[in-house]
C-alpha cells in the first residue's frame, strides 16, 4: 500500500489494490480511526479537488454512523 497525502490528525489516504483508500481520524477522549476505500463518486470528487478529502474527512466524523458499513477491520499497514 502506498501512502498518498496526509494531513496529520485528520486523515491519511493510500493507494491500495489501484484504488483510493482513507483512514479518518475521530474522536476527542477517545481517537480511532475508520478505513474504507473511496467509491467511484469520491474518487471523482478527489481527482477534481484535492481539498474534498477535508470534507469528507469532516463528514465523516459529524457522520460516522453513515460509514460504519464501509469500514475495513484491517489497517492500512497490514499490506
């Protein structure tokens, strides 16, 4: 897997299996983090504006439950 952008504390993303995958950061007592590749919407909204993955990043920990489905048990450094 290969790191691609990061931006510390909020997420990092990785080109995995020639597709985007994201770990977000969440959580102010307690930090975790959640991992799911980008659907082809995402990616499409990332290849036009870098700045997207600050949104979803953001999204994502208003929204968490909305992306609970999608996570990937395995971390990023598992490859």
């Amino acid at each position: 897997m290969k790191e691609i952008e990061r931006q510390d504390w909020n997420y990092i993303l990785y080109e995995r299996d020639s597709r985007l995958y994201i770990s977000v950061v969440y959580g102010s007592h307690v930090v975790g983090s959640i991992n799911f590749f980008l659907n082809d919407d995402e990616t499409a909204q990332y290849n036009k504006d870098r700045n997207f993955l600050e949104i979803l990043s953001k999204d994502v920990r208003e929204n968490i439950r909305n992306y609970l489905d999608r996570n990937i048990q395995d971390s990023p450094s598992d490859d």
